[in-house]
C-alpha cells in the first residue's frame, strides 16, 4: 500500500482543477478570507485553476446585525443572507484585486443543476470565467432557496460542482483537522488519514464539527460530500482552514487533513452521463426486482431485462431516470428506462424477446441499458 505522502503527492501532481470550500465559521474569523485568497492566488501561479465555494453570508449579516445566535425563521435566515452576500463579495473582490485577479458570484439553487438545461446553462458560465482567468465564487442561492430547492449545506453544493466540472480535487477547509477517531468518553483521539471508500462504521461516528448557533453542517454532511465524489472516481481532501499555508501545504502533498479517495480497484472516473443520472437528475419513479437481477445489476454490470422486474411504483415515461430496488427496498441503481410505467408494469416478469409481441410495436429488449445506468456500490 502506498504511504499517505505518496498518494497525495500523486493526487497533487495530476490535478489541474480544484474546488475549494470556506465554511462559515472560518470565514467569520478575523483575516481568515484574506488568508485564503492569498493561498488560491499562490496556487493560481501554479497553474492551477480554482473554483471556491463561499459560505459566511448567513454569518456575516449576523454579525453586521450583531446577532450571536442565528434564527430559526426562514424568511429571517434569508433575510441575514441577503444582507450579508452583499458584504461577503464585496469584502471578496477587495482581496482579490490585491492580487490582480477578479472574482464573480454565482448564486443557485439545487434546480439550477437538476434541470438538464440550467445545469449546462451553469457549467458554460462556470468553463467561461476559468477560462478567462477569473475566480468563481459560488454560493447557495439562500435568499429564495427552499427546502424543496436547496442543496442541503456547501459541502454538498461542492461535491456536485467538483462533479459537474470534473474538477480533479476538493478541498473542504472546516475548523477540525480532518475525520478523527472518536474515544469512549466522547472525545476525540487520532486523526485518519486516508479513506478507501467511505464505510458505514465511518458514518456512525460522524460527529457535528460546526458551531450550530452560527451555521449547519457537520462531519456527516462532509462524508456525504466524499461518497458523492468518490462515486464519480474523484477525491476529497477535508482540512482545518485555521493554519496559515494549509492550501500551500495540501498542494506539497504533505500528510495533513483526510484524504478520502474511492476504494482500490473503483478509482476510474465516471463519465460525464453517469454522474449526470447519479447526482442530479430528478427520480420520477422506482423498479423493483427480484434477488437474481439485483446482484446481475451491482456484482455483473449487467443491464436490467424485464424478466427481473418484480413491481413498479410512480409514473414516468421514456427517458425518465427511476431507481431500482432489491427485494428489501435497498437501493441497487438508477438509469434511464427505455420504457413508461405503463410499459412496464406489462412487460414485468416477461422475457425480452417477447417485448414487441406485448407492447405491439418496437421495443428495446432491456428496461435500462447498463451504459445509461449508475449502480451503487456496496458498504
């Protein structure tokens, strides 16, 4: 096995692309948003383009407010929201032009990369500013967000921008210094530094890391946020944003923080369609199968044949992205499906090559192709 220097400095030496994320509390924190500008106007030098993911524009409309606790209240959290990106960007572009470069704001909402349009929409602005050597400075769109339409916190905006962009690293600077072992007396003990595949031991221990009274989040959203990317064949790196260099320090390849990679023999990247269907696109309905097809899904890499499929709940039409489930409701994959609900439901139990004789015109002989399908991995 490969020694934690080893693989970060094998990491650093193939990323050309790298989101970064500022949770709230840092940048809270006096001199934390200049000292981090200043680490991305370094790592730009090298060539490296970057992405940041802001939070803070909650927590600065408290203190602006000279609020200590944040509200509860939706319309009062927007409202601290609206107040503060104001000052947040401008506070941004004053550091930013220290270092002659410029920052633009992008704001949205989990739809903006839901629907197909939007999100490529979304992804040309975000290839146009890097191209003209611009920072992107991304934030949820908290103002109008609802809980219908939000992401959840920035480390999951992160995970699905690093995603959508093919960015080779993400970086999530938080105010501990990566996953830590958990003690029996409640404290904290060593600190691990690479992840092969996030596992469900890993999960549970999963402790809160940011001070609710100011903001939302915590190691369980991080660990959501490496399983989104590891999934994609991607990695994550989480680090504490307190040190002064530890940008420059993540980009020496020095052991600091965790690096949370996908499990050995996983590490090839999804391509572009399947980690389209396995992080944004909307459910419009769910296949069950038998026991058979369920492991020829996730142990064969095989597609689903009507002859696996058991029931069907929801309504959709071609093209719809549905999951499909184990006999115990677990969930096995996602993809598209060749065919209606409707479809479906006639063809279920039934042998391909009787397809067109039930539906009486023709018909594809799977209910989802495996080159249209994202299969989840087992825990």
């Amino acid at each position: 096995m490969e020694s934690p220097v080893s693989l970060r400095k094998e990491l650093i030496a193939k990323c050309r692309r790298v989101v970064v994320k500022a949770g709230t509390r840092l940048l809270t924190e006096p001199e934390s948003l200049s000292r981090i500008i200043r680490q991305i106007a370094r790592i730009r030098k090298k060539g490296k383009q970057v992405i940041l993911v802001s939070s803070g524009a909650v927590g600065t409309g408290m203190k602006l407010l000279g609020l200590k606790k944040r509200p509860s209240g939706l319309s009062e959290v927007q409202a601290l929201a609206a107040l503060g990106q104001v000052k947040l960007m401008a506070m941004y572009q004053e550091e930013c032009a220290k270092h002659d470069f410029r920052a633009a704001q992008l704001l949205l909402t989990a739809d903006d990369l839901r629907d197909r349009e939007r999100h490529i929409n979304t992804l040309n602005c975000l290839e146009t500013l890097l191209s003209q050597d611009i920072l992107p400075i991304v934030n949820e769109n908290d103002p109008v967000s609802v809980s219908g339409l939000k992401f959840g916190d920035n480390d999951i905006l992160a995970s699905l921008l690093a995603c959508m962009t093919r960015a080779d690293l993400t970086i999530i600077l938080t105010t501990v210094d990566g996953l830590l072992t958990p003690l029996p007396d409640g404290s904290f003990g060593d600190r691990i530094s690479v992840v092969r595949g996030v596992t469900d031991a890993q999960r549970d221990m999963a402790r809160g890391t940011d001070n609710a009274e100011m903001s939302i989040g915590g190691m369980a959203s991080k660990l959501k946020a490496a399983d989104t990317l590891n999934a994609a064949g991607e990695a994550l790196w989480l680090a504490s944003g307190k040190g002064p260099d530890i940008l420059e320090e993540i980009f020496a390849g020095k052991d600091v923080g965790t690096l949370f990679l996908p499990p050995e023999g996983e590490e090839r990247k999804l391509e572009s369609k399947k980690r389209w269907i396995a992080s944004f696109s909307r459910i419009s309905g769910r296949i069950t199968v038998d026991r058979g097809a369920a492991t020829a899904l996730a142990e064969k890499g095989r597609s689903l044949l009507p002859s696996g499929v058991t029931g069907i709940s929801g309504t959709f039409k071609r093209g719809d992205v549905v999951e499909v489930c184990d006999p115990e409701g677990n969930l096995v994959a996602k993809g598209l499906s060749n065919f209606s609900s409707p479809e479906c439901r006639a063809l279920a139990g039934c042998q391909s090559e009787r397809n067109h004789e039930i539906l009486k015109h023709d018909a594809d002989e799977e209910i989802i192709h495996r080159n249209n399908m994202f299969v989840y991995r087992k825990h």
